[in-house]
C-alpha cells in the first residue's frame, strides 16, 4: 500500500484561494517547457454565469508519460535542466484539482477528469501536441484577471524566442535588453506563485 494518499477535496481548497492566472500561467509555463514546442494558442471564454472554459493548446511532441499528468512530484528529466521551470510536478495538478472537469488530449492519450475522478484512454492519441483544456469555476472578474495578466506578461514569447536564440547562438544584445523587464516580471510572477496559499 502507498505510504500517502492525496485529498483532491483538501488540494481544492488551498489552490482555489489562489489568484486565477497563477494557476493559468502554470499550464503556459508546461508548454514553454517543452522544446519540441513552436507554438501556443491560449484561449478562455464565459460558457455561463459560474464556469469558463480556459483551453492551452501547443504543437509540441506531447506528455513523455502520461502518468505525470496524474502523478503529483514524481521525478522528471525537467528536474535536472537549469533552463526549463518545471521542478515539482505539480503545477498542473493545482489548476486540475480546482478545475470542475476536464481533459488533456496528448499524443501518449487522452486522460479525463470529472469531479474526483479520472478515465484515461491510451487509444485516442493526438498526432502532435497537447491541449489542456478545463472547466474552471471562475466568475467574470476572474477571467478578466486571467487575460490582464496574459496581456501584462508578455514574457513567455519573449522567453520562448530568447530560449531559441540562445539556441541558435545569435543573442541580439539590444532586443534582450528591450524584453529583460517583460522577463524579470514573468519570473518574480512565477516565484509569487510558489507560496503557500492564504
Ligand atoms: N504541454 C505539455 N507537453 C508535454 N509534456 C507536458 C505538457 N504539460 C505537462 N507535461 C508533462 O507533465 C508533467 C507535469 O507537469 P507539472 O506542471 O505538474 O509539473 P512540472 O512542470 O514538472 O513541475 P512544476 O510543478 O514546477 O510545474 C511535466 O513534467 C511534463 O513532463
Ligand atoms: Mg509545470
């Protein structure tokens, strides 16, 4: 038997206390991750009074095992490579545990969440890429937040097009220094989000 059990219902309550977009930003961030990934399309609409539909869609070669996506701090490559995020896998697990369902269609499957539970399907594979896209209990004013922050924090593009040129060994001095704030933002945004819910 495995030494601990997680309470999705206990998981809920802390994240849901969080800021919206800091539990949006986790999913970008995932994306931006993945090398493999040239584009992302992030998409969040009212489908009514309570719910909105919050979707991130990228091209990239998709989940390398799709067990993480259900698997909170298992090990990952991420954890040893200084130039991604990732650290804990976790991030996409608190925007799932307060999500009221939802999906992530990946070229490994297709793994459902409904309530507490989860139903995958190692069958209905994408030919490329992933999207996560969720159910989220967000009012009006919180999807207002959500976009603000996206159109406040323009750095994953600039992180993504910086990453590929530094790739390339083509750093135009100029055009960092123009998106080092955009960045600095992004960063101090992301390490206001590692603390621990009020
Ligand atoms: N868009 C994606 N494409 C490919 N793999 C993905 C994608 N999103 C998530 N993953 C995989 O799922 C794992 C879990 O993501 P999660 O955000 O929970 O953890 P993490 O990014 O490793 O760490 P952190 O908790 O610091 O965000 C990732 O490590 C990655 O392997
Ligand atoms: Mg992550």
């Amino acid at each position: 038997m495995a030494r601990f059990e997680v309470s999705t219902a206990g998981m809920r309550k802390l994240q849901a206390g969080r800021p919206a977009a800091h539990l949006a930003k986790e999913l970008i961030s995932n994306a931006l991750d993945e090398r493999s990934v040239n584009k992302i399309v992030v998409s969040i609409r009212k489908i009514d009074t309570r719910n909105a539909l919050f979707e991130v869609e990228d091209d990239g070669e998709g989940f390398a095992d799709i067990t993480h996506a259900w698997t909170l701090y298992a090990p990952t490559v991420k954890q040893r490579d200084a130039t991604v995020r990732g650290r804990f896998n976790l991030g996409e697990k608190e925007i799932l545990s307060v999500a009221r369902r939802g999906f992530i269609h990946t070229t490994s499957g297709r793994v459902e969440f409904d309530g507490d539970a989860r139903k995958f399907s190692a069958k209905n594979k994408r030919e490329r890429g992933t999207v996560v896209s969720l159910e989220m209990p967000w009012t009006k004013e919180q999807c207002a937040e959500v976009e603000e922050f996206f159109k406040t924090h323009p750095a994953p593009s600039a992180a993504r097009a910086i990453q590929q040129a530094l790739e390339r060994i083509r750093l135009n001095a100029k055009w960092l220094e123009r998106n080092r704030q955009d960045l600095a933002a992004w960063f101090s945004a992301r390490s206001a989000m590692k603390t621990p819910p009020q």
